[in-house]
C-alpha cells in the first residue's frame, strides 16, 4: 500500500519535532496573552490614578466654590468672617493643590491653572484688611470678588482640561489593548489553520498507511480517530517487540539488546518470587495483627505481666520481619533499572535466605549461603541478583528432577572465596548434591538460560565458568569486589 504524502510535507514544520511545534506555539500565545493582561492591570491602575486625579480636582473646585459663595455673601452683607476656619480652609485647599501639582499625570500646561500657595495666602491678606477696617474699603472689597472669581475660573478650566486629557490617556491604551487582543485572535487563527494545514494531513496519512486493507475506502479513506491509530499504531509496535523476541533475532553480543533482555527477565523473575513474598508477607502482618489484639486483650483483662512480654517480644519480631521483606521488595523495584552500581554480597545473601528460605524448605532443600562475606562487588546489583537466582533456580531443578523423592541429602551450597594474593578479586562457588544443573530455555521459560547469563556477565568483567570435576559440573563466578566492608 503506497500512500503519497502531499501538503505539507516540502514546507517546513514537516521536518521539526511536533514537542518543539506544540511549545513554540503554545509559548507564543501565552507571551501575548501574558502582554494583554499586563496592559490590562496597566490600564486598571491607570484608571484609578485618573480617578483620583479628577476626585481631587473636583473636589477642590467645590470647595473653593463654596468658599467663594460664602465671602461674596459675607462681604455684601457686612457680616464678620471667621479667619480662623477660613485660614483652616485655606490650608487644606494648598495641601489638595500641591497634591495635584506633584501627580505626574497632570501635564505641565494644566498646572498653571492651580491657586498658589502666594495666591491663597494674599486673599487671607486682603481678607484680613478689609474686616479690620470696613470703612472706605469698597475698592479692596471688588478687587478681592475678583480674585475669588478669577481662581475660580481657573480651577473650573482645570478641572475640564484635566478631564480630556485622562480621557485621552486610556482611550489610547484602550486601542493598544483591543489591538493586542485582535492580533492575539489573528495569531491563533492563523497557528490553528497552519497546525490544521500542515500537521493533520500527516496524521491522516498516518491512518491510511496503519488501516487493515480490508477496511479501506476510496476518496478520504476509513475513518479514523485518534484512539484508533494510537491502537493501530500500538498493536504494530508490539507485533514488531514480538518479532524481535523469536530465537533467531536476538543478538546477545549486542550490549543493548542484553540490558533490555535482562530488564525482561528481571520483571518475570521478580514476579514468579513475588507470589511466595507476597504470601510471607501476609502472614507476617496477620501475625502482628493477632499478636496486637491479644496484647489488647490481655491489657484489658488484666492479664499476667510474663505472657505479655511473651507476646509483645512475638509482636516485635513479626514486625521486624514485615519491616524487613518490605525493604527486600524496596530494594529489588530499585534494581530494576540497571543502573550502575556496587553491591555487598553480605546483603545480597541476606535478601537470597529471605526470598529462597521458604520455598525451598518445601522442597526438602538445604541452602548454604555465606551471610558473613565481607566483600562489595563492583558490579550491577541487578545483574547480579538475575544471575544468582537463575542459578539457584536451576540447581533447584536438578535436585528436584534427581531425588524426585526423597526428603533427605538435598544440598545446594554458594561459597565465597577470595583469590590468594588479590584483594580485588574473588570467586563464587555454586555446588549441590546432585551434581548437575537444568538449564532451561530462555524462549520457552521466564527464566534466562546459562549463555544468556555469561553473556550478561561479560558486560561486568565477570566470568561464569562450570569445571568438571568427579562429583560433577560446578558453577564459578570470578567476580571483581572492593576493600571488606567495614
């Protein structure tokens, strides 16, 4: 099936990864997104400093009004004027002005406009004049109406002049905004038609080459969703992990294609001794289970002090039993990745008597470990722990395949032993009372087979080797290790 790619695929965005596409795009609209909000809270704080430039200029134009109403009318009239409150008056009036005179939206030309603070003080002058000697005063008395008119005037200028020009302000910010949104809308349209364009007729290819030919049409070809071609697309990927898998395709001189095996392996064999983990640990949470509820029962009836410390001394150590096979099941999810690293043997053996103690002892099999080896292997803790178990595993076979029967001289024993005069080298001795090892098919098997797991370990400078002796084939691992572990 031959499927012509066509728009889209001689322009660039064909050829750039779809993360780099998808960000960039996604980048883009947030920038300008992130510009319109700026402009936006610009704006808001904008239109309260005009807000509070125009109340201030109100205000001190309805002040200065009544003011002015009250001196004509106490003028005309005769009436005394308390100096007092006019000289408070006066005061709040300079503090508004020089409010207004240092907000920097009020422009240079509209300031002049604004009582002085030699203006304000010469009308408390004439004021004062005028009240202490009324006689012959009618002069003084028009020149000050006149005054209090013209700053009246002035303000009242101010007040309108101020008013343009905050209009003027935000109506030019208010088209910056509308046009930052209008380009933002464009910008999008535009990154929607190119993805449309450019990116969707690939994918529909994409469904054409993975469609079954059965279920092809002609024109558009079959429908096709997302969920169905990364289904298709699946199923294809795991036919071709199942072709790699046969006898014939795996390469084991490969090193990448052994560390992927091994991974494989690590998963299936984890899971076959999960299932015995698994068990050994329920029953050592319902040990602590039942141990507790005694204790409580005890407690409650009042019971004796020995058969408590009994119990609780049970308690304890069911509970440092679950404590420890949650560590063990930790440890080896950790390994899985097969990550360099270096591991004690001490504790390696450890985890081995917890994980093989049970099942083997149903088997009627012994197994001998040197818990004690003081050496730390410079060596995958992973590989390693694969490698033992497939051995271990195997001996297992033989034992049971040899002495189908019997429950007696079932003996697989694991012995360290350091190289003479090499503190840097030792040797890991595998023997049992059968004196064989089954190996198994690696393809038939979760289990790896012994090539797979010499193969695996040459990637660790590490030699697996099986000498024949009178009793029968034994395994030996030469390992490299560290110092002895403190």
């Amino acid at each position: 099936m031959t499927v012509r790619m066509h728009n889209g695929t001689n322009w660039g965005w064909s050829h750039q990864p779809l993360n780099r596409i998808f960000f960039g795009i996604t980048a883009t609209v947030l920038v300008f997104l992130a510009l319109v909000l700026a402009l936006g809270v610009r704006q808001y704080l904008l239109y309260h400093q005009c807000q509070q430039a125009v109340a201030t200029g109100d205000h001190l134009l309805f002040k200065f009004t009544a003011i002015k109403d009250h001196l004509n009318e106490s003028l005309i009239l005769g009436q005394d004027i308390n100096l007092q409150a006019f000289n408070g008056e006066l005061q709040n009036m300079e503090k508004e002005t020089e409010a207004l005179t240092g907000n920097i939206l009020v422009p240079d030309g509209l300031k002049a406009a604004l009582p002085s603070r030699l203006d304000l003080v010469g009308l408390e002058v004439r004021l004062r004049s005028i009240q202490d000697q009324r006689a012959d005063k009618s002069k003084e008395t028009a020149e000050l109406a006149r005054s209090l008119n013209g700053i009246n005037i002035n303000l009242q200028q101010f007040r309108f002049h101020l008013t343009d020009y905050t209009q003027t302000i935000l109506l030019g910010l208010h088209k910056i905004i509308v046009g930052a949104l209008g380009l933002i809308v464009s910008l999008t349209c535009t990154l929607l038609f190119l993805l449309n364009r450019h990116l969707a007729v690939p994918i529909l290819n994409l469904c054409r080459l993975t469609a079954p030919l059965a279920g092809e049409r002609e024109g558009n070809g079959p429908e096709c969703s997302l969920h169905t071609l990364i289904g298709r697309i699946t199923g294809q990927l795991a036919g071709d992990a199942m072709r790699e898998s046969e006898p014939g395709d795996l390469n084991l001189s490969d090193p990448a294609t052994l560390q992927r095996e091994a991974i494989r392996y690590r998963y299936a064999v984890t899971g076959c001794i999960g299932t015995d983990l698994a068990s050994e640990l329920t029953n050592s949470i319902n040990g602590v289970i039942n141990y507790t509820q005694t204790l409580v029962d005890i407690d409650q009836e009042g019971g004796g002090q020995p058969q408590a410390e009994h119990l609780y001394q049970a308690l304890v150590k069911e509970v440092q039993k679950t404590a420890d096979l949650v560590a063990l099941l930790q440890r080896v999810g950790q390994w899985q990745s097969g990550a360099a690293s270096s591991v004690s043997l001490k504790k390696l053996f450890q985890m081995l008597t917890m994980v093989l103690d049970k099942p083997l002892r149903a088997d009627s099999i012994v197994l001998s470990l040197p818990v004690n080896c003081p050496h730390e292997v410079a060596m995958t803790a992973g590989d390693l722990w694969l490698v033992l178990l497939t051995l271990i595993h195997q001996g297992r076979q033989a034992l049971n395949r040899v002495f189908p029967y019997k429950q007696t001289e079932k003996l697989l024993r694991l012995e360290c032993n350091a190289l003479p005069g090499d503190d840097r080298h030792l040797t890991l001795t595998l023997t049992n009372s059968a004196a064989a090892w089954d190996d198994e098919d690696s393809i038939k098997s979760i289990w790896p087979n012994r090539t797979f797991c010499t193969y695996l370990l040459h990637l660790h400078q590490v030699e697996l080797t099986a000498p024949e002796r009178s009793g029968g084939p034994l395994l030996i691992l030469d390992l490299p290790c560290h110092n002895p572990v403190v």
